[in-house]
C-alpha cells in the first residue's frame, strides 16, 4: 500500500526536538514512530493507554508534591518501610 495521506501538526519545539531525539536513539525517525502510534491506535480501536482524570484527591496529592508540601524524605529502603510501619 503507498503511503500518499499527510499528517500535520502543531507542537512546541521543545517536545519536538525531545521526541526525535527518543526516536533516535531507539534509530526510528518521526514518520515511523507516527506509523507506530497510528497502527496501535488500529490495534487497540482507541489510544493505546490509558487516558483518565486524577480524582480530586489525587490532583491535590499531584499539586502539593509540585510545590514540594507534604513530602516524606527517606534516607534509604530500610528508612522508607519504618516510615511506613512496614
């Protein structure tokens, strides 16, 4: 089958350059990993993962660790499981 059909679109440059860099080292480039994304997207007849709104608890969870409230630092694995009484 000839590839005659075009894809465009718009994307920060930042993501852009981040992608292709990804694709590179995996020694794809950006047609293929498109090519990829679009035969799972056939494949699963839908977005190939899972695509779901946190819970309200979860975005404030998500939104005091980004401005880096209520965080516990552990020192190691040992320290980590005593924390959590395990």
């Amino acid at each position: 089958m000839s590839k005659t059909a075009t894809v465009r679109a718009r994307i920060q440059p930042d993501l852009k350059n981040h992608a292709e860099a990804v694709f590179e080292r995996l020694g794809i480039n950006a047609t293929q990993a498109i090519t990829m994304f679009y035969k799972q997207v056939e494949i699963h007849n839908g977005l190939p993962f899972d695509l779901v709104i946190p819970a309200p608890a979860t975005k404030k969870t998500f939104q005091a660790t980004d401005a880096g409230r209520d965080l516990v630092v552990c020192e190691d694995a040992d320290d980590m499981f005593a924390k959590l009484g395990i």
